[in-house]
C-alpha cells in the first residue's frame, strides 16, 4: 500500500518512527528507545513529535532512578498511553497513569521513574539542541570502553536537548490531582460545550511561554468540520481514542487510536468523526482558550454582535482556520 504521508500511526512504530535512540540504565539494560514522527521547525522548534517507549526501571534501582534534570528553554508535554510513573516536581511526588499529560515547563525541575512500561509521546519546543551528543555518541559506539570516561562526559554538559542534570529530589507524596504539572481531559482548565463537541483546554498558551498551547476535542459520532478553503497554519494532531475519517487534498482515510494526522498548509481538509474521539492539537497555533473564552462571553454579553460578523471576527483574531462545524 501506498504510505500515507499525513497519517503516523504509533501503533506500529516500526514503520512509523523516523531515526531512533537508544538510553541505558546503570546495569547495562535498554532504558527507553526514541522515535522521530516530526521534526522541530522554525526558531522556537514548533511542530515536534517524539515518540517514546520508557522502560520499567529495575527493582533494585527504583529507590535511586529519578532522572533529575531541566532544561533551559525548552518545554514538554507528554502522554502517559500505557503504565504509570512516579513524577517528582514542585516538591512532590505523584503517580502519572495511562491517560495522563504531564507538562513540563522550562527551568521547571523534574525527573520520573518508571514503573512499568510507559508509552511516553511528546510534543516540545524551544529546545536548544547540541551536536556534541551525537559526535560523542559515536565515540562511545566504537570505544565503548570509555563510555564511562568524565573526561568525554565533560564535553556534552547538556546532553542532546538542553538538559541540566540534579541531585535527587527531596518531596512529599500527593495524589495526582493535586499535582499541576498532571493534567487530565477529565479536569481541563476550561471546557466548551457544542453540540457534539466538547472543547477542553488542556494547557495554556501562557504556560508555554506564550508559544503554543494545547487543547482536546471531545466529539461524538457524527460530528463533522471544515476548515477554510486553504487553511494558513499546518495541523499536527494527536487522535489519542476514536475513530475520525479525514479528507486531506481529496484523499481518504481513517485514523484510529494513537494517530498523529500531519496537515500541511493551504491543503484543504476536513473531517468526521466515526467514533467518540479525543483528538489533541500537537500544533497549537490556534488560540483556542482565547477564542472561546472571547466567543463565549459575546454569546452571553451581547449576542447580538454575532449578528454582525463577530464570530468571523474573533476566529481571524485568533487563528481559527475551521470554517463550518456540524453533526451529520
Ligand atoms: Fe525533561
């Protein structure tokens, strides 16, 4: 079959995952295996996908196996789709579990153990990224009797992506709902309510530093959009449950669980929903908080002003390039 070019599906990482990396635990074993869906573009990295497996961290290790670490500039949001984590942030420790996000923001202090297999996905951005790891990568690769050499450590301070190590945490136990960091499209920031749509924001542009920011369509069967004729901005999803049929340039396709659906700019597009799904926009160019948050409060403040242009108004204010929504 002919390879879809806007649809990865992360059930089947062997034909999805672009490059791949490898870390190991102290003992020598497989710690986490990276793939690549998207690469980061433009200054401030946007439009990045990794998908990674976190392995369980031994027994013996899981006491010590915190990963304490930041990153200058750069911020993460991951999924939890299998397992569960021990997150240590703001002075806490919690359990992460499947349907979790974790998002990290930069100078943020964190580390995780993982206590079974942890289908980990992530969108970044603003990551400075260093060419020192791959160069002494290869050094390792060939003389893998110098792996441990600090002398060649020293020449990667910050690892791959902008990463300052730290001593281990010090917290207290909190149930996940008590921690900020864990967020959940069952307690959202904010929820707006359509027919057959449920928009849910997840994490605001204001906790990525103005950047992007994420939010969660929850659609019922039925539920159909369209963008406009050729949308300005490029379109990175995440169906994380459900079933959608999308219509990219005239091509049809279905997309399941764990699905990124990459849409390029000005191709017209639209979809509809087969089954309840949650689909997450990874892109985060749209200023959905905002819009709805702007649109909710002309519907209930002066309603008649959507008589005059203003929904059309607000969505060019806040790049909204969805041009009619609808059920079946
Ligand atoms: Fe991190």
């Amino acid at each position: 079959m002919e390879k879809n070019e806007f649809l990865h599906d992360l059930k089947t990482p062997e034909t999805t995952w672009k490059g791949s990396g490898r870390h190991y635990f102290a003992n020598g074993e497989v710690s986490s295996e990276a793939g690549v869906i998207t690469e980061a573009v433009g200054p401030h990295g946007l439009y990045w996908c990794l998908d990674t497996i976190m392995h369980k961290v031994p027994d013996d290790l899981i006491a010590t196996w915190q990963m304490p670490h930041y990153h200058v500039r750069g911020y993460e949001t991951f999924f939890v789709d299998s397992g569960r984590l021990y997150l240590y942030i703001n002075g806490q420790r919690t359990v992460a579990k499947k349907g979790d996000i974790v998002h990290l923001q930069a100078g943020q202090p964190h580390g995780m153990t993982f206590l079974e297999e942890v289908k980990w996905r992530g969108t970044y951005h603003d990551f400075e990224t260093f060419s020192e790891a791959a160069d002494v990568g290869r050094v390792k690769k060939y003389m893998p009797e110098l792996k441990d050499d600090p002398e060649l450590a020293a020449l990667m301070p910050r690892g791959e992506m902008d990463t300052v190590m730290l001593e281990p945490f010090l917290f207290k136990d909190v149930p996940a709902e008590e921690c900020s960091a864990v967020r959940n499209v069952s307690r959202p920031l904010a929820a707006y309510e359509f027919p057959g749509l449920s928009m849910r924001i997840i994490v605001e542009r204001w906790e990525n530093g103005g950047t992007k920011e994420m939010a969660c369509a929850v659609m019922e069967p039925g539920f159909t959009a369209e963008w406009v004729k050729y949308p300005p901005l490029r379109e990175l999803f995440y169906l994380r449950s459900g079933k959608i049929k999308f219509t990219v340039m005239g091509r049809e396709f279905t997309a399941d669980d764990e699905c990124v659906i990459d849409i390029p700019r000005f191709a017209p597009h639209s979809m509809e929903v087969l089954e309840r799904s949650e689909l997450f926009d990874l892109g985060g160019q749209s200023c959905w908080s905002m819009f709805l948050s702007s649109y909710d409060s002309v519907r209930t403040r002066t309603p008649a002003r959507l008589e005059k242009g203003a929904l059309e108004a607000l969505k060019k204010k806040f790049n909204i390039p969805v041009g009619k929504i609808g059920m079946k």
